[in-house]
C-alpha cells in the first residue's frame, strides 16, 4: 500500500512570547498530517492551539523547529516566497471573518483569486457555486455588513476556499454559527476533503464538530496531550 504524500508537518515547533513575563506557549511540537486527512486539533483555552494553526499556515513563524508545506520548509523562504505558498496552497477560515464592508459577498470570496492574479471571469463561477454550497446563493451581490454575523463566517469559509488549496486550516469555523449552519460548513469541508483529497486542519472547541474528522489532536500545556484516529467518516 503506497504512504500517503505528507502535505503538511511540524518538527519541534517551540513558540516563546518575550515580554514582562517570557511565556513558553509550544514546547516541542512534532506532526504529521498527511494529504487528504480532515483532522481536528482540540484542547483547553490557553493550550496553544490557535497559536500551532498559525504557525503552520505560516503566518507566523516559531521561535525555533520547522514547518513544511508541501515539502517545503518553510522558515527558508523569503517573505515573498512564503506568502506565495500560502496563496497557491493554504485557505484559511479565522474566528472572526474579516471581510472587506466596501465589498459585496461575492467580491470579498473572489478577492484571494484575483489577487494572485486569477480572471475574474474565471472564477466568479466558483465564487458563486461555493456561496450556493454555504446556503448563501441569494445575497452573493449584497454588501457583507448587510448580512448577519453567521452569514458573514459562511462567506469566509467560501473565501477561504476560492483558490482551491490543497490545504485548509480553520480557526473555530462555526464558533458564531448555530447548529444548522454548523452542520453546512462541516458538511461542505467533507465534501471538498473526499472530492477533491484537500487536507483540513479545524480548530475547535465543539465536540460534536471534532468527533465528525478522521483524527484528533489534543494539546495541554502546549504539548500533545494525545493523537488518536476516530474512526468516523459521515
């Protein structure tokens, strides 16, 4: 049986915030997440789970170990390089949407796109397709601070999701969204890992929500605590 490709890996990743009071918030983190696997990192406020997902979408960089995107290690590229791969091949989803209030939903989905200098004729499809796929499919030209805040999250995941990564890392994607609208975003990430083999990494305090992935990693203390396949696929 051929070893699945390694699309995305930690090697003794250690984060130190220096200030009045020097706080070590990763101890030594080593992962493997291999391509097409749709995992859930969990674990107490505080344990440095949000901190890990930023790392590992480079968008920010440890004080010491090695991120590796796609094979490459990432604390070697210039600044020009790493925001390159992480256009091409990382979508993000944050806890709070960001979007851009001058522009509709549709332009704040497209926006990674064109700036990596996509057509818009190309990709307005997608763009309107995934709206559809988040339920959102009728407020595509409406501008976002006219939608409601659950509203608002669905358009970023539809954002994060435009350029078709290879890798997806989500920062508590239905921390603001009720049961319903969960359940779409989950549903619509399963779709896209089983279709198209994308690797999703999701951050997330709901149990339900991580029971739903192929693996959980647990973080204490910023270490892991436990890694453990689930077993579920629905």
């Amino acid at each position: 049986m051929e070893t699945p490709t390694v699309a995305l890996e930690a090697r003794d990743l250690r984060k130190v915030f220096a200030g009045q009071v020097t706080q070590e918030v990763l101890k030594g983190i080593n992962l493997q997440f291999p391509a097409g696997e749709f995992a859930a990192i969990v674990g107490p406020s505080g344990s440095g789970k949000s901190t890990l997902l930023y790392i590992l979408g480079a968008l920010d960089m440890p004080t010491t170990g090695s991120v590796l995107v796609a094979g490459r290690a990432v604390e070697s590229l210039s600044q020009t390089e790493v925001a390159a791969v992480r256009n091409k091949h990382v979508g993000f989803v944050f806890q709070f949407h960001f979007l851009l209030p001058e522009f509709t939903a549709l332009e704040n989905v497209l926006m990674p796109a064109l700036i990596g200098g996509a057509r818009r004729d190309v990709v307005e499809r997608r763009g309107l397709s995934l709206l559809d796929r988040v339920g959102l499919a009728g407020k595509a030209r409406q501008r976002s601070t006219r939608l409601s805040g659950g509203e608002q999250q669905r358009v970023a995941v539809a954002r994060a999701l435009i350029n078709q990564p290879s890798l997806v890392l989500c920062d508590e994607p239905t921390g603001n969204l009720d049961t319903k609208n969960s359940e779409a975003v989950y549903t619509l990430l399963r779709e896209l890992n089983t279709e198209n083999k994308q690797t999703i990494l999701v951050v997330t305090h709901d149990p339900g929500f991580a029971a739903k992935t192929d693996r959980i990693v647990r973080l204490v203390d910023g270490l892991v605590d436990s890694d453990r396949r689930t077993g579920s696929h629905s």
